[in-house]
C-alpha cells in the first residue's frame, strides 16, 4: 500500500514546524488537515503558515475555499486521497498534517463516513437554537458524539444530530481500524499541560499582534452573521471585541480559555486511535519516519 505519514495533535502543539521539518529532510509535500486552514482569508485565526514559514515545501488544502460555503470531511478525505495518490507519483512522501482529527481519519483511518443527505426541515428548526441548547440535545441523542465535539459549533453539531436522527447515532471509530489505501504511521504530539498553556498564550498574543482583529473585520464584512457565528465561538468572542463589549485583554483571555478547552476535546477523539505513537522532539519524529520511509 502506499505510505503516508500523519502529524497529529492539539492545537499550539508544533504541529506544522514539525511536518515542515520533516518534509524538507525526507522528500515530503503536506496536506493539511485543518478545519479553518481550509478557508480564505483566515490566515491569522487559523494560524495558516506563512509562504516563509514552508520553507519551499508544497502545501495543499490551504486556503482552497470561500468561507461562504460549508468544508465537508467527505470532500477532504476525497481531495485528500486524490493528492496523496499524486504527490506519491511525484515521489514523494504525503505528509497529513492537522488538529481536525475527524479529517485525518476519514482520509486515513479506513471509516466509513455515513450517507445521510441533508434533512433541511430539520435544519431549518435547529438553526433556531443556540450552541449550547444544541449541545444539550445532542448529549441526549448520542453521549458519545457529544464528548467528542466541538459543543460551541452549530455547524457540527446540527449535523451530528442529522446523522444521530438517521442512524441512531455518529458511527464511532473502530479502535482498530486501518485504511484499505494507505499504509499510515501515525505521529502524535502531546505537549506537557503547563508547555501547552505557555504556547496558547504567546499564540494568542502573537495572533493579536499580527492583526487578528481587522482580519476578522473583513471576514464578518463578507459574511452573513448566521454563516460567521457558525465558524465558532472564538469568532464570536472577536466579534463582542470589535463591537465594543469587551476589551482586547479581556478577549485574549476568553480566546486562550477557548483555545485549551479545544485542545482538550482534540486529545479526547486522539487518543482513541491506538496506532498513534506519541513524541515528544523532532529527533524521534525523523527516526520513526526513516524507518517507515526505509
């Protein structure tokens, strides 16, 4: 089977400066795997790397479509396995690199993702409802799901309870699953809890610094105000700070909260995939990947 590497991990855990590093020592082209880097201008929030930060190493599925319209993990995992296919043509290695889990493993895992069509009446009734009163249904319809999910965006939640409505429930991860495509090593990062905190907090002031604000400014002037809330509450903390609400140290706060709560519903859906082999340098990172690659 083909060979693919994956980079996975939190947010704020070195995640792109290692699968730029190790792409540039064994030959790689990145795929993103990213929820937000996926968008137009979002640059600053999604923390997208800079032309400078690739370091000449090719990146795919940055910045590939208007935030206007909705990113599915169908079309990734479609995209994504269609580029992997490429990218090994050209002979090199695919390197999946992102903190939306859900996007590595329908691209890698060998799921099936369910085929439920959208069910608009439903949406429309629920599109009425705030986050957090869809999160308290959806624990109803399927505890699972809900202790997984991102419980501030209604984009997701909405289309898990679609699905829960369906099936009964989001089909889980099978702890053994493996992809009939690809042959994955799976590398995770897991930063210790006071490292982390240290990174969100010099990745928010950073962020801020950069002009986070007017780029969601011009974002939120080409939006409706449904489509904006829906990209989650961290735009919505940026929102209260540009209409006056709150103060930008007080949203530098609310964005740093929000940003660890994240991090922690991202272990959560990581650790169930037991092929992921935790690191912590770049050393052992280039170790592992050599013998895989050998």
């Amino acid at each position: 089977m083909q060979k693919i590497i994956a980079i996975v991990g939190p947010t704020a855990s070195g995640k792109t400066s290692l699968g730029i590093s190790l792409a540039r020592k064994i030959g790689g082209e990145i795929i993103s795997a990213d929820s937000r880097q996926i968008y137009r201008g979002m640059d600053i929030i999604a923390g997208t790397p800079t032309a400078l930060e690739m370091h000449g190493v090719p990146h795919h599925l940055l910045r590939a479509t208007d935030p206007r319209r909705h990113y599915s993990a169908g079309r990734f995992a479609r995209e994504g396995a269609r580029l992997a296919t490429a990218i090994a043509r050209r002979g090199n290695i695919p390197i999946v690199v992102g903190g939306t889990g859900f996007y590595a493993d329908a691209l890698l895992s060998g799921i099936e993702l369910p085929e439920v069509p959208p069910n608009m009446k439903l949406r429309g009734e629920l599109a009425k409802k705030t986050a957090a009163q869809l999160f308290t249904y959806l624990k109803r319809l399927d505890p699972r799901r809900a202790a997984e999910i991102d419980n501030d965006n209604p984009v997701r939640l909405i289309r898990a309870m679609e699905i829960a409505r369906a099936l009964g429930a989001v089909p889980p991860l099978p702890a053994a699953a493996r992809s009939k495509k690809f042959e994955v090593l799976w590398l995770g990062l897991s930063p210790t809890p006071e490292a982390h905190r240290r990174a969100i907090r010099k990745r928010v002031r950073e962020h801020l610094r950069r002009g986070l604000l007017a780029e969601a400014q011009r974002l939120r002037a080409r939006l409706s105000k449904k489509r904006y809330d829906e990209l989650g509450a961290e735009f919505r903390f940026i929102a209260d700070c540009l209409d006056k609400k709150i103060t930008k140290k007080e949203l530098a706060i609310k964005l740093e909260q929000w940003e660890l709560a994240y991090a922690k519903r991202q272990m959560r859906w990581l650790r169930r995939n037991a092929h992921i082999v935790w690191i912590q340098t770049k050393r052992e990172a280039f170790a592992k990947a050599g013998k895989f690659t050998a």
